[in-house]
C-alpha cells in the first residue's frame, strides 16, 4: 500500500491547483455576489463556456472516463487529488463528464447505450442527473414506489422523483424504478435511461438549497421509455447504482478535504494578523489547537480517502470504508470550517468570505447521498454482524 501518487498523478494534481486557481478563484467574487442576491450560485453562460474551453484546452475533459470512449482512463486514487483541489473553491464547477453518473454507465450500459449516451456524455455535449430518492424514500431502497411496467417492447413509467440535481438542464436522467415486487428493495429495482423531452417526464418544481444551489422534483406519469433503454440487467440496478454512489461519495470526501484545507490555510495567515488584548489570536491556546486539531484531521482524512481510492482501483470490497469516508471527512471538515468561521470573528459571519459557502455546501453533504447516521450505521452493522 502506497500512500503517495506517482509522479504523473502530482502532475495532474498541481495542473488542476493551477487550474482552479487562474480560472476559478476570480470567479468566486461574482458567484458570491449572485448568492447574497438570491440569486443561488452559479456560473453563467459566458463564464461556463470559458472556463470549458480551458479545461478542454488542458486535457481535463474525461479524466477517468475509457480511453475508448476519448478518456484517459485515470484510477481513483488520482481522481482524489483532482477533486481536493477542486473543493478549495466555491465556483460550482465540476470537470466534465460528471464521474458518478460516468462510471454508472461504464458498467452498465450496453454497445448501443455507450453509442447513444456514454460517448456523447464523455465528450461534453450532454448533461446527465439521476433520479433515485422520492418524496417518501431517501436512504431505504425499499421504499421506493416509482414503477416500471412492460408495455411490449416498452415500459411505462409512473412515480415521483426528488432532490435531482440539474433535473431541468439533464438531457437524460438515470432513473431508478421498482420492476419486480420484491421483499427485498435492493432486487427490483431497474435503470433506465430516460430523455428530458420523453412524454410523461415533467419537472414540477425547483427547490432552493442552503448552498445556493437548487435541486427539482420531476414526475413520472405514465412515461413511456422504449425497451433498449433499460439500462443493466431488469431487476438488477441495485448494484451499478451504489458504483454510482460510492464514487459521489468518495467524491464528497475528496471536496471536503479541499475546504478543510482551505479553511485551515485561512487560519493560519489570519490569527498572527488579528490582535485581542495586546497579543495575537495565534498565541491564544483555543486557537492554537484548532490549527492543530485540524492539520490532524485533515492529514487523517487524507490518507483515509486515499486508502479507500486504492482499494477501489484493487477491485476491493470498500462499502465499509466508503461510508467511513464519507462520515468522516465531512463532519470533521464541517467542524473545521466552523472554527475558521469563529477565528474570523464578524467578518466570519459576513457573505464577504467564502467560508459560509462552504459551511453551507458541508452542511448540505452531511446529508446528500446518505447522511452521516446511515453510513455509520453501515460500518457498526458490518463489524457487529446486525441487519434489521
């Protein structure tokens, strides 16, 4: 076990610290100024078609996407450092194609599916969100009541979806639904690739979130997909749709990293500038160990995240360290931007930092793709042996 990138994935790490830094960090003034506006945070146009340009121009397009699709076939434990440097800026850019929907699709789809929809996904010229958690079902497949009926060659689709991000952008949305009763929620349930324009798929509403940025709830009345679009195996979508997961969350793990260092960085140049009673915030013991107990933390969750990124390229069992991960670097990540916060005094309080951004985003993560008791309770029920 080897817990340093080789010389060509640093590389690739200080190219997209570079990246983010000549491209990105300018942004964050105005993407701020959106968000005290009300208007949520985001990129427009203009700048999006910019900064896609740079990124294509540097070879940041597909980086673990199959070389036979136009990729670079990069594993996992690159992708760690790629995604820290990403999380050190609030600008809400992720390099394209976004990477769970992308692995999904790797293991799931057929020749005319990676023709139709992973080729072009990779190539950038098509937007993909996935439909999984309903108004009465998050973290328990079980749950789930969206159905998918045959109909001959197709299948009709019916139910409500919620919590979808770019739901009114996606040009196809994954969508899971329930194809065979069964007692059990994680057999059942099927993947299909369905087209934002396909009759029945409608986008009922936009949900602001406490990040600024917005999720949708879409229903599904009587949405009829052609049969070539079920994507894997009929009753068989459990499985590349925690691929799908892990990877959001090893994902959230490596963002986390990235604004806990940045909010460390923070501290350590502005406590030896801030004086209270005649001596310097970096004197004051509170503050020293906040500096402390957060370079701890974030060397832990550094090499945490690693490991599991190892295992996963090893073609290990990592459910149990992904969740790990998944707990463990944002709760610490969040408690570590929330001392920043206190150490920066009002100005901590103001939407002229980024750190409330990043206290919000955390705070948001602590709950998007399973919430840190869900995955706690699946590392105790893996050592203790306990299903309910």
């Amino acid at each position: 076990m080897i817990f340093e990138l080789s010389h060509e994935h640093v590389m690739l790490k200080d190219l997209v610290a570079k990246f983010v830094r000549d491209q990105l960090m300018p942004l964050e003034a105005s993407v701020m100024a959106r968000e005290t506006s009300g208007q949520g945070t985001y990129l427009n146009a203009e700048e999006t078609a910019a900064v896609d340009a740079v990124s294509r121009e540097l070879g940041l397009w597909g980086l673990d996407a199959p070389e036979e699709v136009g990729g670079m076939n990069l594993p996992m434990v690159a992708m760690v450092g790629v995604n820290e440097e990403l999380g050190r800026c609030v600008v809400p850019y992720y390099l394209p194609p976004d990477s769970p929907n992308l692995r999904m699709l790797m293991v799931a789809a057929d020749e005319r599916q990676r023709e139709a929809y992973l080729e072009p996904y990779v190539r950038g010229e098509t937007i993909s969100a996935i439909g999984i958690s309903e108004p009465g079902a998050g973290a328990d497949p079980q749950l789930m009541k969206t159905s998918a009926v045959q109909d001959g060659d197709d299948w009709i689709i019916n139910g409500r979806k919620i919590w979808i991000t770019k739901g009114d952008q996606a040009h196809f949305t994954i969508l899971m639904a329930v194809t065979d009763k069964n007692p059990n929620g994680r057999n059942g349930m099927s993947a299909f690739l369905v087209d934002r324009d396909t009759p029945g798929f409608n986008v009922l509403r936009k949900i602001p979130m406490i990040d600024g940025t917005a999720t949708y709830e879409i229903a599904l009345d009587d949405c009829r997909v052609p049969g070539w679009k079920l994507l894997g195996t009929r009753g068989q979508g459990f499985a590349p749709m925690q691929v799908r997961l892990g990877t959001r969350r090893i994902e959230m793990a490596s963002w986390a990293i990235g604004m806990a260092q940045r909010a460390l960085d923070m501290m350590i140049d502005y406590a030896p500038q801030r004086t209270t009673f005649g001596k310097p915030l970096s004197s004051r013991q509170t503050v020293q160990n906040w500096v402390s107990d957060a370079a701890t933390k974030i060397h832990a969750m550094r090499l945490m995240t690693y490991d599991c990124a190892w295992k996963i390229d090893e073609g290990r069992d990592t459910r149990s360290e992904i969740s790990m991960i998944k707990s463990f670097c944002i709760e610490n990540a969040y408690e570590i931007v929330d001392h920043a916060m206190q150490l920066y005094g009002g100005m901590g309080m103001t939407r002229e930092l980024p750190l409330y951004l990043m206290s919000n985003k955390l705070r948001t993560m602590r709950i998007y793709d399973g919430p840190s008791e869900i995955h706690n309770w699946v590392v105790a029920r893996a050592l203790l042996g306990t299903y309910d």
